[in-house]
C-alpha cells in the first residue's frame, strides 16, 4: 500500500491561488506558522532536555529552573526549523514550493523575525535557568553558556553546514548539547570530565547526538532519490547511538536491572530498523520520509526508556505521553 503525500508536496486547492495560478500572500494561518515551525518535532527537543535534567537529578529538584530549560529548548529547536526555511527559500522556491514561505502562506520578513526571536528567546532561558532562585546549580552560568553555543551552532547549521559533508554532525552536536543542556543546573559529577559532567552524562548525550547523526545522514536525499548502501550505513550509525545511550548507565545508580534497560533499547531500536530496512530496500521518498519520521518520533521513546531507569516509571510515562501531541499535530504538519 502506498503512503499518502506529505502536506508539503499537497497542491494548493483553487481556493488559496490567484487566476494567475500563484500562491495568494493571504494573512497568515496557524497551519501555516505550525508547518514552518515542524511543531511535531519540538516535543523530541522537550523529551531530550527533560530526560538530561532526570539523568543528574533523578526527579523534578526544582520546577522553575526545569521549565526554563523546556522553554529554551523548545524555543531554539523551534528557531532553527524557521531559520532553515529561511535558508533555504531559493531552494524551496524550487524544490518545495508548497512549503509555507516560498507559497506566500507566511511572508519572509515575519519568518525572520520570528526565527532570531525564538534564538534570542532560547538564549535568555537558558541563561536564567542557571540564575533562576531555587535550588542552588553547582555551575550557574553553564545553562547559559550550553545555550549559546546551542544557539551558535543553530545558525551555523542552517546558515552553511547543512549543505556540506559535516550537516549529520552539525544536527548531531546541536542534540548532544540540548540534552547537556537539560543536565547543565544539576551538580558537579564526582570525576568530572567537561564543565563538570561525569563519563555517564556525556555518553547520554553522545548517545542521543550519535543517533540524529544517522537519522540526518539518512535523510539527505529524501526529497529525491536515496542509495539504499546509504541508508543501510545510517542505521548503523544510528545503533552505534543507542548503544552510547545504553553504555551510560553503567556511571549512575539505575531503578533496573542494566539487562532490563538493553532490551528496552533493543526493542525500540528493532522498530526503527524495521521502518528504516524496508526504505533501504525500495528507497523512494514516501518510504524514506516515513522511516525519518519514525526515527525522529521514536527519541521521546529513547528519551523515556532511559527517565524509566534513572528516575523511575512515573516520569518515563510522563515523557512518553509526549507521543500524542507529536502524533496528533503529525497529522497534519510535516515532521521534515
């Protein structure tokens, strides 16, 4: 059975073009700015950072500074998709003309404004994160310094790196410094490696970064044609993730059995191999893109896998309802 068309590569009913044939330049709609922003994806950013603060802090310790590290994440993730599309107009213009900026649906100058708003927005956050009264962070200033070089690394993603060889580890190092980030107002690790974060911290990290390297490798030629050799080499690199993730909880104290937290990890990662082969082996883009999709959807699993052994089932469960707004709003915004 066939996959139904992204909404992107939808065509634009009579209604919405003028007697020319072009987009009309109406008033913005929801869906539009929704679409722009790939709003399903901003719950994996969410489901990230909370799983880096439950890492260090096996529980909510402070809800302020936890909301802050939300709102910075989300508000930076949400920056770069605009940006990128903001990047990118000329090529969607192209490529991609239902996409809502070349279609006239949002006009460039919102978008731009709009993007380097979020990014300032997700720097303030993260900054007052590690300022914010309440329980004392061992490092105050790392939330906000970890946001910035986020932020940084934002711009140099959209702005060149995505068209190079090094875009996987770009997207890549913008993952591992969000789930650092959600880390970053916790106390000092005893045996500290970087900026006060133990061995275990970091391979959560690298893990969740190592993983959207392949998913980013794997979608490079989604809209077009993809070599299933490519894709296959992808998921390897997107096992070498999970199993990062997995070699983490050998540094803190876990709920579970460590056997218990390999087979969760298995398990998700046999439903992305699964999603993920079938597209290496008839690689067209509807199978391409609906294997990203369930790729990128399946970190808040990842993410509530390994807040199950840290901090216990109550917040994994919490983190995996993250799932039903992603879906729900999948249904009718794009997730790439």
């Amino acid at each position: 059975m066939s996959l139904p068309p992204r909404p992107e590569f939808e065509p634009d009913s009579d209604s919405e073009r003028r007697t020319d044939g072009t987009p009309q330049r109406a008033f913005p709609t929801a869906l539009a700015w929704l679409r722009l922003m790939r709003l399903p994806n901003v719950f994996t950013a969410i489901a990230d950072v909370a799983m880096g603060y439950l890492f260090v802090q096996h529980g909510v310790a402070d809800a302020g500074k936890l909301a802050c590290l939300v709102g910075a994440s989300a508000a930076l993730y949400t920056a770069g998709m605009v940006l990128n599309d903001v990047f990118d107009l000329a090529i969607d213009a192209r490529e991609r003309p239902f996409r809502p900026l070349p279609a006239g649906q949002v006009s460039v100058r919102a978008g731009t404004f709009v993007g380097w708003v979020l990014l300032v927005l997700g720097v303030g956050l993260g900054w007052l994160a590690g300022w914010l009264p309440g329980v004392a962070a061992a490092l105050p200033w790392r939330s906000g310094v970890l946001a910035s070089v986020l932020a940084a690394c934002v711009v140099a993603y959209d702005g060149f790196l995505k068209k190079t060889p090094l875009g996987p580890l770009g997207m890549g190092a913008c993952r591992f410094l969000n789930v650092l980030l959600g880390m970053s107002v916790a106390d000092n690790a005893a045996g500290g490696v970087l900026l006060g974060y133990g061995a275990g911290e970091l391979l959560a990290a690298a893990g969740i970064g190592t993983y959207i390297v392949g998913v980013t490798w794997f979608a490079r030629s989604e809209a077009g044609e993809s070599k299933g050799a490519v894709l296959v080499a992808a998921l390897g690199v997107m096992i070498a993730g999970a199993a990062l993730l997995g070699a983490s909880a050998q540094y803190v104290q876990i709920h579970v059995e460590p056997q218990l937290f390999w087979l969760l990890l298995a398990l998700l990662m046999f439903t992305v191999l699964r999603r993920g082969g079938t597209a290496a082996m008839d690689p067209t883009p509807q199978k391409v893109q609906a294997a990203v999709k369930h790729s990128i959807l399946s970190l808040i699993w990842f993410d509530a896998a390994t807040a199950i052994v840290v901090a216990g089932p109550a917040y994994g469960i919490a983190i995996a309802l993250l799932l039903i707004p992603a879906l729900l709003l999948g249904r009718w915004v794009y997730s790439t």
